[in-house]
C-alpha cells in the first residue's frame, strides 16, 4: 500500500472585513477538503488575514483566524479572492506580502476584484490580467500598465493568475489543480462539485440559454428532446417546425421567445457540448466526432468549436483529454515544489 505525504503543496487564500464568503468558499471546497480517494498529496490550505483575529464578513457572520501575512505570504499559491472596495488604497503590509511571495517564487492569484491588490503590488504591469467585467474598466484607468482583457473567464500567466467575477474563480482553481495533478484528477474534482470541468467561452459572450424559459410551451420542449436525440442527423428548421405543428415562421418565434436565441444556434452549441465527452474520452479521429454530433464537415465543426471554446477541438483534447493515446489512463503531474 502507497504511504502518501500527509499534505500536498500549500495553499494561502486571504480574508478580509466585508468580502462576501463565496470566493473564499471556491478556495476552501477545490483546495481545503481532503480528497484521499483521489490518490495524490492533496493541498494544505490556510486562511490568513491581515492581521490575525475575528472578521466582519457579509451577513453579519465573523470569521477568525490565527494566521497573518507572514504565513500567507510564505504560501507556494497565494489567493487573494478579493478587495474591500476597488477604489481604495491596499495597505503597504498587504503589498509587501505579496511582493515577498513573488520574490520567493509563489504562484499569485486573483479572483474577481483581487486584481486590484496584485496590481497595487506591481505583480501585473504589462501583463495579460482579467477581474469581473463591472471593474475592468476602472482597472485599466487605475493601473494603465495592465493589459486588461474583459472578455475571458480566467488568464493565467505562468506565476500570476487572475480570474473574472466570482464563479469564475472556480474555473481557475480548477485550471491550478489541473496544471498540478493532470486533466484526470481535475476532472474527478469537477464531478464531485457536480460542475464540467471546462466552460466554454468567456464572461463577455456567454452563450445563449439552451433550454426553454417558458416550459409550458411543450411544442418547443418536444422539439428539442428530439433533435437532442438526433444530433447525428440533418435537423432542419422546417422539420422541427413540422414536428411542432408549426409554420416555419411561428416556429421561430416561438423558439426565439423560449430560449432567447434560434434553433440554428441552440443546435450547434448543443452539438459542441455534445462532442465535448469524445474529445475528453476517447480517442475517435476529430472528423470522426463531427460527423457523430451532426456537423456536415469537419471544418464547419472546427469553426464553430473555435468560436463557442475560443480554442480547437485537438488544442481541447491535449488540455482535458483523460487517456493517452493508447487509451490509457494519464499519469499525474508532480505537483509543484516549494
């Protein structure tokens, strides 16, 4: 029986007096429960503060903790999943912190307004750095050295990583776990937050809603359980409009008021979702997997797949594919070390 290390690299993510507990909750779930079934020294989380002690946080619940900038800066991840008020100074001690880490080599990340604290430390001049979209805008005015990027869920620049608004934070603490352990491991993470491992697009264009809003229009719902049915075949307009005992125009109208997009779109953003799992599990030739779901050519699936992953299928298929090309399963990265 393997002996694994009783801790795994270490984690720091700060608190502070009014942040809202859900980034630090994303930090705490991907990072702070302990996973042993997964087979790898998992993470040593340690939630640290700028100076030591209770917390006011949103709700009127307080959070305390022993741990001050000395630990959190001495962390080999540090996460700062947010400031008190972008418009605000950081304090000198918060900047020193994080400068110390860097200098020592820490991986630094952000989540959603914590870009304003890595860029009041200087960690993101003349870099590519994302926050949520609400304060990208005053980022750039207030540090014109970051090359701010609004339209993406995450960016991560080797030893600085900063994600868009909250949710996204998750995208990114899976992005480390799969840059740490390997696609595999991130995967298994993903199921157990039932989440996908991956989401496509960025915060700027998410895609249109694939599933009704009005769900007591039951010609709609049919129609698309059906093609979600079909997907390997030729779906047309007419023909859904057919099956919903529709013309063609009062077909699109209706599905237009439904799901706020065409069946066109809702067909081929199904259609990549669909090719999603063939990517990931198995090894079918990418022409292969676009005949399956329903494209008419493998270059009209890899356009469309660009334009709803801002990435290609075989680029996906390198990042979260879980086997090897002979079909078997992945070897574990090393996660990094101090």
């Amino acid at each position: 029986m393997r002996v694994l290390p009783e801790h795994g690299p270490t984690v720091a993510v700060l608190a502070y007096a009014g942040m809202s507990p859900f980034e630090t909750g994303i930090v705490t779930e991907v990072f702070g429960l302990p996973r042993p079934e997964l087979g790898v020294p998992w993470y040593h989380l340690t939630v640290c503060a700028e100076r030591p002690g209770p917390l006011r946080i949103v709700g009127g619940a307080t959070v305390n903790t022993e741990y001050g900038l000395d630990v959190f800066a001495s962390a080999q991840t540090v996460i700062v999943p947010g400031v008190s008020d972008v418009r605000d100074e950081c304090s000198p001690e918060l900047i020193a912190a994080l400068r110390l880490a860097h200098d020592r080599g820490a991986r630094i990340v952000s989540i959603c307004s914590g870009a304003f604290a890595l860029a009041a430390a200087g960690l993101l001049d003349r870099r590519r750095a994302t926050t949520h979209w609400q304060y990208a805008g005053l980022l750039r005015r207030r540090f014109p050295l970051v090359k701010v990027n609004a339209d993406v869920l995450y960016i991560d620049d080797g030893d600085v990583l900063t994600s868009a608004g909250s949710a996204a934070g998750l995208d990114l603490c899976l992005h480390l776990v799969r840059r740490d352990h390997g696609p595999s491991i991130a995967n298994a993470v993903a199921r157990r937050l039932v989440i996908p491992p991956h989401r496509e697009g960025g915060q700027a264009q998410f895609i249109e809603a694939p599933m009704p809003h009005d769900l007591d229009d039951d010609r709609i719902t049919q129609t698309m359980t059906w093609a979600l049915a079909n997907l390997r075949q030729e779906i047309r307009v007419e023909t859904l409009a057919h099956r919903a005992h529709m013309s063609t125009r009062t077909y699109l109208r209706h599905f237009a008021r439904c799901t706020g997009t065409s069946p066109t779109r809702w067909l081929i953003i199904q259609r990549i979702q669909a090719s999603l799992p063939l990517l990931e599990k198995t090894s079918a030739p990418v022409e292969e997997i676009a005949r399956t779901v329903g494209f008419t050519s493998p270059v009209t699936y890899r356009s469309h797949f660009v334009r709803a992953m801002h990435t290609s299928p075989s680029a996906y298929r390198r990042a979260f594919s879980t086997t090897e090309p002979g079909g078997t399963e992945p070897k574990a990265r090393r996660a990094p070390s101090a």
